[in-house]
C-alpha cells in the first residue's frame, strides 16, 4: 500500500505497549447496544455549535476532502492493543476546517447514529493522526466495528472515537460523553497517570495537583 504515513502513537520516553494493555491480531467487536445498519447512500455528517460555518456533508461530500492512510496502534481500555493499523480516511481537522471553529472553541463532542457521544479536547482531534476512517487495512470499514464511518482518535484509547460517527459539536467547555458518564476517564490518554481508564482516577490526579499545588504555595 502505498503513501501511508507511518504515526508513533506513544510518548518518546514511553513503551509502545501501555501498561495493563497485551497485544492482539484479532480486532474485537465491542459495542454497547444494538448495531446501526447505515449505507452510504443514507449516511451524512453534521458540523455545528462554535462555528461560524455550520456544515452538512454527504458521502460525496466527505470524499471531496483529500484521502489519506495513516498507519497506527489501536488501544482498547478492555486491555487489548493491536499494533500497525493502516487506516483510510479523512483528517478530522480537514473537516472541521470548513466548519470554521471560534476562537473560544476547546472541545468536541462526536456523535454517532445510534445516540453515542464522546468529548475530546480540539487539540486532541486537530492532530494528524485524528480520522474519520472509511478503510481498514485496505478494505472497507465494516458495519460492526464502526462503518460505513468512524473516528479514530490513535493518541487515546479507542472508545474516545465514535463508531457511525454522524456528527461534531464544537463546543466552548467540556461536556462529558456516553463512556464518560458511565465510569470512564474524561480524556483517556492510555499512557497518563493510572492509565486514564477509569473517571474515580481523575480523582486522583486531580487531589496530587492540589497537594503540589499547596506545598508550592508554603
């Protein structure tokens, strides 16, 4: 396959593997609730909330923006990792772009057909690496892990890219998504502090920066 851009997921000073991950050939099928069934003739995207430009896109529309492969590590929170993706798709920043974020925007909620929602910082979907995949591994997304569409987030772990993603809501503070209501980290960075697995961990990190913060101040 050729002009695939080859991303190294993890810090410099990190292990590929994070911690408590164990690497995997298989690509597991993990979805909460019943699977969308979405052609692309049916599928289409909205871009709206701080922008000046709201947007909606077909699948024409999408393929308009330039195609590109991006090989990279996939990182479950239910412990699995599966190294050298190739994913096709669309840079998420491309898209949002034509949205024409605010100056005051700082977060994006994803949604997906289906009613899932997940909140990443802009920062975190302005990088390269951040798609909205179409391929897998040179074939077509299938239907169960996320197609005809989905986000794929490499930096963070995988549930923090919606799968039949339908929508982005740029948003001006942080909102918490479906997983991160429900017990899971509100960033989900798989090489932070405990992993960010787990929303209590927030907690934590949060309760050393104010220790720190007080023995600064002494």
């Amino acid at each position: 396959m050729s002009n695939v851009e080859r991303i190294q997921t993890h810090p410099a000073d990190k292990p590929r593997l994070p911690d408590g991950q164990y690497n995997t050939t298989k690509w597991p099928v993990l979805t909460y609730g019943p699977t969308p069934q979405v052609s692309t003739e049916q599928w289409h995207m909205r871009i709206w909330g701080a922008c000046a430009n709201p947007i909606e896109l077909d699948w024409a529309g999408l393929q308009a923006l330039p195609f590109v492969r991006v090989q990279a590590d996939m990182h479950c929170v239910t412990t699995w990792s599966r190294y050298d993706f190739v994913w096709g798709g669309y840079r998420v920043r491309d898209l949002l772009a034509l949205a024409k974020p605010n100056a005051g925007c700082t977060h994006v909620m994803q949604h997906g057909y289906g009613g899932y929602t997940t909140n990443t910082a802009l920062a975190d979907v302005l990088d390269s690496d951040a798609l909205v995949v179409t391929e897998a591994d040179g074939e077509p997304l299938d239907v169960e892990h996320g197609g005809p569409a989905r986000v794929v987030v490499p930096k963070l772990w995988a549930w923090k890219g919606a799968k039949w993603v339908n929508g982005f809501e740029l948003l001006t503070q942080d909102r918490r998504g479906f997983w991160e209501v429900n017990g899971y980290h509100n960033h989900g960075d798989p090489w932070g502090p405990g992993e960010e697995r787990y929303s209590h961990q927030e907690q934590a990190k949060q309760t050393r920066k104010d220790g720190n913060d007080l023995r600064r101040k002494r």
